[in-house]
C-alpha cells in the first residue's frame, strides 16, 4: 500500500548513509538497519521515562527499552547517580571490586534458584560460557536446541532443524564449519513426543538442552508448563543438563524470572539485559556443585578482562535494588495487561484477527487469533501488516522494535496517561495495517 511520511527523519537518513562508510550495513547489530520495516533507521540521541528522542527532534513512546534491559524507562535517576558517582573513581581495573560483591549478593539474596554466580559482559558470552560449563560437567558434547529459541551469535547454536523433525543442526551463519553444528540437535518446541524419540537415540552423548523458557526472541512462544515439566522430568532422568537461557526473561517477570514464575530448577541458568541497568553484561549461575567446575576453582576456564565491570556492576546494582521493592513486579504486570487488554478489545469489536500475546511485562503483536507456541506457525505473510503498523506508529509517535517478529516491553516508567495514548494510536495503526 501507498505509504506517507509526516515526520522527518533527514538527519537518521544522513547518518545511516555516513555510518555504511564504517559499519557492515551501516549497523553494529543487524536488526537496526530497519530492514524489515520502511525508511532509515532513527538515530537516537536521548530519552527520558517512557519517551525517547531522535536526531531529527521527534518524540516517541518506547516499547523497544533497548531491547529489554531498561525495566525502569530511559535516563532512571537513581541508576544515572549511581554510574556518574562511580566513572568518577574510574571507569575499569581489571580487578575485583566491592561493587561486584554488592550485585552478586543481591541477586543472590532473592534468587533461590541458584547458589552462585558469574559475571560476563554479554548474553551470548553467559550462553557460550554455561555451554561449556555444561559439557564440562557431563564429559558429553552434544547440545539439543529449540527451532524459535535464539541464544546468541554462538557458533553451535546458531543452527536451525535440517530435514528431518529430529534432526542435526544445519549452520544458519556463513562461517560456522558444519563440525560444530553437527554437535547440535534441533527440536520443535511443543512436542515432547520428539523429545522422547531423540532421547532414545542420543541420550548418552547430550550435555544438556537449553531453551528460552519463555521464548521471546522469534515472537513470544508461549509454552506450557506441563511442556517445561517434562524437560525437567526428562534431563533428570537422563544426567542431562537443563539450561534456562534467562537473559530476557530473567528480572522481567520476576526477580526469579521464568524458573520463579513456572516453579521449575533449572540447572545452569543465563542472564543479561536488566542486570546491567543499562550497560553492558551478562551472566550465568547454577548450583554451587556445578559452579566449583568454573576455574580457578575447577578445570573449566572462562575469563573476560572487562568481566564485572564496575560500571555496569553499579548500574545493575542501582537498578535491581528497586526492583526487589514490594509490589514491583505486580504493578508492572497489572499495567500491561490493562494496556494490553485494552488494545486487544478494539480489535474483537472491529472482527480483526488480532492477538497480543504477553507474560509479566513483554508483549507481542500477532496478525491472527490463533495462539502461537512454535516458529513454523508464524505466518509470514502477517509481517507485511506489521511493516504497515511500524511504519503508521512511527509518524505518530510510538516506537518499536522493527521486526515483527521481536516483542515489546513495558517499564516503569511508562506512566497510564502515555499507555493509554499509546494505545489508541496503536488502535488507529492497526486499522491501518488491517485495510492494506
């Protein structure tokens, strides 16, 4: 459909050209380039609460909050104080420092999923880490994956199902030697009756299976819990390793994440995104059994010299002291289930079909009123009508984060009065999209 611009956005266009001189795409993650929606990607240069501001001047409502890590909103005071007060002691050492023990005995505190941690300064780096761990521990070498569930640029899980339902992995990337996606097996989310068969043959080379549990990364796939028990009943059956891969989902849903919400122990878990309050990092933790594996203590080795940075250990601290504060995450879940509810029945009294599937405080838009729990039963087609609805979003003022197939989150800081704005220009992009 004919599609109009009513905002500017000259100064994010000349900017994108400049930045294809030094960056692959003119991006330093692929996903920014816009690619799946219409126009230059926006250059932002600050944001505030629930809002942030591009280049160009224009003002937008943010469900993208960087991704996810900002549970807070944009340029949160206390977090800002924090780092300001600490860059001013100095940025990195290379050295333990106190602000590392403070997060680490934060989180510990109120987690009683995990007795220990380590710190790392990305998701993937945390995910590539409990693989090892994992492998380490077993004396296996095969890993089972899920087909929707992403987990980083992580050579042997950036693999998709090969011809079969219970299959090898095939490399989705140029530049991952098929050896290494051939120690991966890949599963369908949602049938344990594949997983038994799988079992059957491999058991005894599988380190461990690892899955978003909440998986938000290829829309959000809600699963049972009954599916998640029964990976748990499995893996302990077998010595196997479960890994959640929490770096969305952990401090999001609750300060326990996914394990917390379902009620399920995992045996190595993954985090990142809200734990660096804005900066920076990642992590994974488990058992103290499991975690004596970890050099210096054990003979598995993993080092990072930026590893705890005190910077970001103090942004992740200022940030979760105010998330472990009573009502925190109810608040934040009440608002987006009002928020969502109320999109939602527009949509019902107008006979679209329209879902929005959401947990906690993520959300996802679907074209359909089909409940989604797997990759393959994402229409492709439907992603025409989110290129519409981003696009109709943006000229009023309501940014998210350009692919259809990538959720949305609430903060905080995303008061009723911007929510319910939000909402209604929502409401109006869907008719948009709906007639084209």
């Amino acid at each position: 459909m004919q599609v109009t611009n009513t905002i500017n956005r000259e100064k994010s266009a000349a900017l994108f050209e400049e930045a294809k001189q030094y960056f692959p795409g003119g991006v330093n993650s692929p996903v920014r380039a816009f690619k799946s929606v219409s126009g230059p990607p926006l250059f932002i240069e600050s944001g505030e609460g629930c809002r942030m501001q591009d280049v160009d001047g224009n003002t937008y409502i943010d469900f993208c909050c960087s991704w996810g890590p900002l549970i807070l909103g944009h340029n949160n005071t206390a977090i800002r104080e924090k780092v300001m007060a600490t860059v001013a002691k100095g940025t990195s050492f290379g050295t333990p420092t106190q602000l590392g023990n403070e997060l680490g005995k934060l989180i510990l505190d109120h987690n009683s999923f995990i007795d220990k941690i380590r710190f790392v300064s990305s998701g993937t780096e945390a995910v590539m880490s409990a693989i090892r761990l994992a492998r380490g521990v077993t004396g296996r070498s095969k890993v089972v994956k899920f087909e929707g569930c992403y987990h980083g640029h992580v050579d042997s899980l950036m693999v998709k199902a090969g011809s079969g339902l219970v299959t090898f992995g095939v490399s989705t990337s140029a530049g991952i030697p098929p050896e290494f996606a051939q120690e991966t097996l890949v599963l369908p989310l949602d049938r344990p009756d594949l997983l038994d068969e799988l079992l059957a043959k491999h058991a005894s080379e599988i380190a461990c299976i690892i899955l978003e549990p909440i998986p938000a990364n290829n829309g959000l796939l809600l699963q049972d819990k009954a599916f998640l028990e029964t990976l748990r009943e499995k893996t302990k059956a077998h010595d196997i390793l479960l890994i959640f891969d929490e770096v969305i989902s952990g401090f999001r849903v609750g300060f326990e994440g996914a394990a917390g919400h379902y009620g399920i122990q995992p045996d190595i878990l993954t985090y990142g995104k809200i734990i660096g309050g804005g900066m920076p990092v990642g992590a994974y933790a488990a058992s103290s059994e499991i975690m004596s594996h970890i050099a210096p203590d054990g003979p598995v080795y993993q080092a990072g010299p930026l590893s705890a940075n005190p910077v970001a250990m103090a942004a992740g601290y200022a940030a979760l002291q105010q998330l472990v504060q009573p009502g925190f995450y109810e608040g934040l879940a009440a608002k987006t289930e009002a928020f969502v509810q109320g999109i939602l029945n527009y949509c019902k009294d107008k006979g679209y079909a329209f879902s929005m599937p959401h947990i906690g405080s993520i959300f996802w838009i679907a074209f359909t009123n089909d409940r989604i729990k797997r990759a393959d039963q994402i229409d492709p087609a439907s992603m025409e009508k989110f290129k519409v609805l981003h696009h109709e979003l943006l000229q009023s003022g309501v940014y998210l984060g350009p692919s259809g197939y990538e959720v949305g989150f609430i903060s905080a800081a995303h008061t009723d009065a911007a929510l319910a704005e939000a909402s209604e220009k929502i409401c109006a992009a869907i008719d948009v999209a709906m007639k084209g």
